[in-house]
C-alpha cells in the first residue's frame, strides 16, 4: 500500500531546506501516478499497470523519506499531549498476549550482528547501561489513529556505534520472538536521532501488551515497522522485507 501525504512532507521539505519548486513538482507527478492507478484498474491490463504504478509511488515516497529522515535532521515534534489517566492502546487480550518466558526460554537477550565489527548478545540490565535517551514520541498506526507516550531506551545510532557498525550497512531488520515476525528498515531512519530500542514507557518498564522486554520505536515511521518483543537486530547491505511488507504494505512504512 503506497501512501502519498503531500501536505505533511511539503512542510517538512521546506523545513529541511529542500527546494520547493521541485518537491512539489515530485508531489503532482506522484499524485498523477496515483490516479492513474485507479483508472488502470479498469483496463485489460489494470493488475499489472496498477502493481506497476504502486512500485512507481513507492520508490519515490522512499527517495523523498531518505532525505527528510537521514541522520543529523530536525526532530519529529509530537505536540498532542496524552490526557492524564489515558492509556496507550492495546488489542491484546491477556491470553494472547506474548510473554518472555525465562522459565522455558532461558535469560532474554537482544542480539546484535550482521554487519558490524562487535557482535553482541545484550541482556536488558546490559542494554540499560548504554546511554540512556528518552522523549515524548507519537506513534501513528496504518489505521488512521495517533497516540503519545513518553519512551525510554537507547539510540540505535548508540547501539550502532557500541558494536561497530561497518560503512557497508544499508538496512537494518528487527526481529521478533513473536512467531518470527521482522521487518527490515532503510540505515537512514533506522539512524534517526529518534529511533529508539525502546525498553521503558511513561516511566514504566516495558509491559508484555507494548513489547517487552524490548521494541524498536521511531516517529519517523509507522507502527507495523516498529517491530515490538525484539530479540534480534542485524545490520545488512541488502533489506530483507518483513512481515506486512512482504504482504503487500509498502515496505518503506514512513510517516
């Protein structure tokens, strides 16, 4: 699902100091991609001109999102405030809910490797000594609903330097103990001074309904990429798709 959101990305371009001109210029030729993706539906040849037009759609949302989001540019602001007492939401009942067992899974630990010079196998206290970061972050999910919470971790541009992260790592996949769910991001978001392996929320330790013990979270993409019950990381040259990506979502997944 390519998602084109023309006004928010036109503010932030020109917050970036990206030209106008020619942002909007990509704009209406993504836009025109996109209508002509619903006429194409009705041709002969609609499945495949349509699969066609989305891929086109994609790639320029990603070379759009690559700029806004490399490292070293602005912040996200989040500036809806939770109302006191409000809890972020939840779809899991307690029966379904998934839990780290130490009983029958041994020690949790986040393992870090691919390429990198340092392979690690962190246990939570470990990834708690590294520098500690913590912000008020909005999430916003594929569905159309937002919340703000106040998340507690580590960078992984952090995490990246602690085990020597190798210059030829272009993407990084975030892996799940939850039915192997992953999904693999861009290095440029994955390094956004916001992209947290988040461990606490409003100055709680994780609970198992948000990802505990450990969950990678950033404001810069949307929640189905925010991989939640982490146990491993790998920093790769190829992306290697992901649970929703590989189902059709569009694998980019920026907000």
């Amino acid at each position: 699902m390519s998602r084109i959101w023309l006004p928010r990305r036109r503010h932030l371009a020109e917050g970036l100091g990206i030209d106008r001109r020619a942002f909007l210029a990509g704009s209406l030729r993504a836009g025109s991609a996109a209508a002509a993706l619903a006429l194409a539906g009705c041709d002969s040849r609609g499945p495949r001109a349509a699969q066609s037009l989305l891929r086109s759609a994609e790639h320029w949302n990603e070379r759009v999102e690559r700029k806004l989001f490399r490292p070293g540019t602005r912040n996200v602001p989040s500036a809806r405030l939770v109302p006191a007492g409000a809890k972020f939401p939840s779809y899991f009942i307690a029966n379904e809910m998934p839990v780290w067992d130490e009983a029958t899974r041994g020690v949790w630990h986040l393992e870090v490797s691919g390429l990198v010079a340092r392979p690690q196998r962190l246990t939570l206290d470990e990834l708690k000594k590294l520098p500690r970061s913590e912000a008020r972050l909005e999430h916003f999910c594929v569905e159309g609903w937002s919340a703000v919470a106040v998340r507690t971790g580590v960078r992984l541009s952090d995490l990246a330097r602690h085990v020597g992260m190798s210059a030829d790592a272009r993407y990084v996949d975030f892996q799940s103990f939850d039915d192997d769910y992953h999904e693999s991001w861009d290095i440029e978001s994955a390094m956004h001074a916001q992209t947290l392996i988040v461990y606490g929320q409003d100055g709680e330790l994780l609970s198992p309904a948000y990802g505990a013990p450990a969950r990678v979270y950033s404001p810069v993409k949307l929640g189905y990429k925010c991989t939640k019950y982490l146990t491993r990381i790998a920093f790769l040259a190829e992306r290697n798709g992901g649970y929703w990506s590989d189902q059709g979502y569009e694998w980019y997944g920026g907000v």
